[in-house]
C-alpha cells in the first residue's frame, strides 16, 4: 500500500455548511465519494473527534479516517521573525502524522486530524494584498536576504495537506508571481505531487531531519529520514529552494555521534546545486508536562528520551503550561557543540537561525 493511502482512508467528512457550498469545499468532497457526510455548525467542537488520550489506536483511527472542512474566519499575517518574516492565515490544521514531540495545537482533542479550510480564495486575496502592502524587501534578515517569507505551514504538513486539495498548489502558484516574498513550510513527509508544480524559486521547501534512530521511534506515521534526504535534489530541480530544519535536536547519551552520521549521510548525498543553496534552522527540543503524560499511556519508550528531568527545567507559560526545555546553561554549550559539528559537518549550509 502505498504511504498515502496508509495515511488517509477517509470514510468520514464533517463540514460546516458554508464550507460546502464553496467550489473548494465540493472538490473535497467530490475527492471521497463514498465518505459519510456529517454537518457540523462550526469546526472546532467536534467531540467525537477528541478521541481517547490513553488510545492510541483509537486517535490514529481518527487521523486516517476523519477529515474536517471548515472556513477560516480570522485573516491575520502574524509577524514572525524567526524561520518567516510572517505567519500566514492557515489553510489546515491537524496533521495525519503523529510525531511524539509535536507542539501542533491539540485543538481538536489528542487525535487532532486534519481539518481543511475551504476558503482559499479569501486566503490567497488577503496574502497577495498583505505582500503588496510590504513594498521591496531592503534589509536582509535571518529569513531572506530579498524576499519577505511567509510560513505557511505552522499548524498543519503542507505536503500531507497536498493529499486532501489544492489549497498548497494554489498559494505555491501565488506565489510563482509575487517577486518580493516567498513561501515556506516546513515538512516531515515526501509528496512526489509537488514536483510538477513548478514554483520556479518562490517556495521554500524545509525538510525536518533528525538521526534515522531517533526519527524511527518519535516520527510515528512520517517519511523515513532517509527517504526525506533522498527527496532534496529532486525538488531543488523541480524549481524549489530546500532548506532544512533540524529539529527538534534530542541530548541523548551519543547524540554528537547521531548527528555526525546524519550530516555525512546528507552531504553524501547531495547534488552540487543542492548544496549551494542550502541553509538549515537549528532548533533544541521543548516538551511539556501535559504531553509528557499523555505520551506515557501509548509511547512510554518516546517519554524516557524526550523527558529527562535530569538535564531540563520547567517553565511555565501565562496559560499555566508547564513547558520543558533544556537547563539554559547547559543548552548554550549544546548549541555551540551542535554548531561546531554542523560547520565541520556541511561547511557550505549557512545556518539561518538556532535557538
Ligand atoms: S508532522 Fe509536524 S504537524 Fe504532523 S505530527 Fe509531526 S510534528 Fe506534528
């Protein structure tokens, strides 16, 4: 079977009405003929989506088989800074992967299957006026030396979105004509589709990497790391910059090792022009109390990484989470290490920004 199909078997769409009298809203559900059509007034509160938090198997029955179709209501560019210039009104959220780590916001309970939104042509109009406002790009900043960047993949996997409609295909073709700014997401999972859609240099694709040991047991329902790497020279062919994104970085007992083999791993496999073009983020692992507990009723094995007491401390958040990031001391001789390794490493990537 192929990894889309594992994915998606969608036998069940909940859609608020208005979605469904939007051309887009019909595409999707002319896509799964046979799916059962739910109404529902708004697609946040969904309960029978939530799922069960100890249930495993009942939360990734949900991401295969359920997909929302709503309308996005806020339109607002946030201001970002770090790996975008700005956030982009999403055109998804949820995501069918189920990576350990994740921070995607759990809006719809712990299964948080995707829900796609069906007014895109609002979407687009609000970004190709909001990068009209912006003017030329003048100073070069850790996001682009030119182009002002909006990431459009921060709730949801843009290429696994791509299985569900044309909403990512539409913004990439947006994009193509907007010579001052760029889109960019960031993505764990490989859609060959995207090839043949010839965004001529306007999107930026950022493939997530870590060590294929860890990735194998805290990437659950993603592409093998291998397979991602292996992805990078066809798409830098296919017109896009790649970038990558290694995060999140996990201090195991021989993680300089780890990360040795996955920079020799990519250097050894990519093209000359794909490393000409190269940059990477950098960005250590957060955890946080409420997942960690979830986590230990269906992945205890994910928690004796990703939980180490002995080497983080807890911060709390305004919303009363209690968030988990390396000691900050410890953390700076980490990064450095981690810097020295990567320079050492793929001299030629310039890493963007790490934190
Ligand atoms: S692929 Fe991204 S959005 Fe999906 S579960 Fe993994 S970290 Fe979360």
């Amino acid at each position: 079977m192929l990894q889309a199909d594992k994915l998606l078997q969608i036998s069940r769409i909940y859609v608020e009405p208005a979605a469904a009298a939007l051309p887009r809203g019909q595409e999707i559900l002319a896509r799964w003929p046979q799916a059962d059509v739910v109404e529902v007034a708004s697609h946040w509160r969904i309960p029978e989506l939530s799922g069960d938090e100890a249930n495993v198997n009942r939360w990734v029955r949900i991401k295969t088989e359920a997909l929302v179709v709503g309308v996005k209501k806020s339109l607002t560019a946030k201001p970002n800074g770090r790996s975008a210039d700005f956030i982009a009104p999403s055109t998804a959220n949820g995501c069918a992967m189920a990576c350990a780590y994740c921070y995607v916001p759990r809006h719809k309970g712990y299964s948080n299957p995707i829900t796609v939104f069906a007014n895109i042509e609002e979407i687009s109009g609000y970004l190709e006026r909001h990068v009209a406002r912006q003017g030329i790009k003048l100073e070069p900043n850790q996001c682009d030396d030119t182009a002002w960047v909006y990431d459009i993949g921060e709730n949801s996997d843009c290429s696994v979105d791509a299985l569900v409609s044309d909403n990512v295909q539409d913004l990439v073709s947006l994009y193509r004509d907007l010579p001052t700014a760029k889109l960019s997401f960031a993505t764990k999972y490989v859609n060959r589709d995207l090839l043949s859609w010839d965004p001529r240099g306007q999107t930026r694709v950022r493939f997530s990497l870590m060590p294929e040991k860890l990735a194998r047991m805290l990437d659950v329902r993603t592409t093998p790391v291998a397979e991602r790497i292996a992805a990078i020279n066809d798409f830098v062919e296919a017109g896009y910059e790649v970038h990558v994104n290694f995060s999140p970085v996990i201090i195991t007992p021989h993680w300089q090792e780890e990360w040795q083999e996955l920079f020799a791993q990519l250097d050894a496999a990519l093209s000359t022009a794909a490393k000409r073009q190269l940059a990477a983020e950098v960005i250590f692992l957060t955890h946080n109390q409420q997942l960690h507990e979830v986590n230990l009723g269906w992945h205890p094995l994910a928690e004796e990484i990703l939980w180490r007491p002995d080497l983080q401390e807890i911060k709390r958040s305004q919303n009363g989470f209690a968030n988990v990031r390396y000691i900050a001391y410890e953390k700076r001789g980490y990064l450095d290490e981690f810097l020295r390794l990567a320079a050492a490493g793929l001299p030629y990537c310039r890493i963007r920004y790490a934190f």
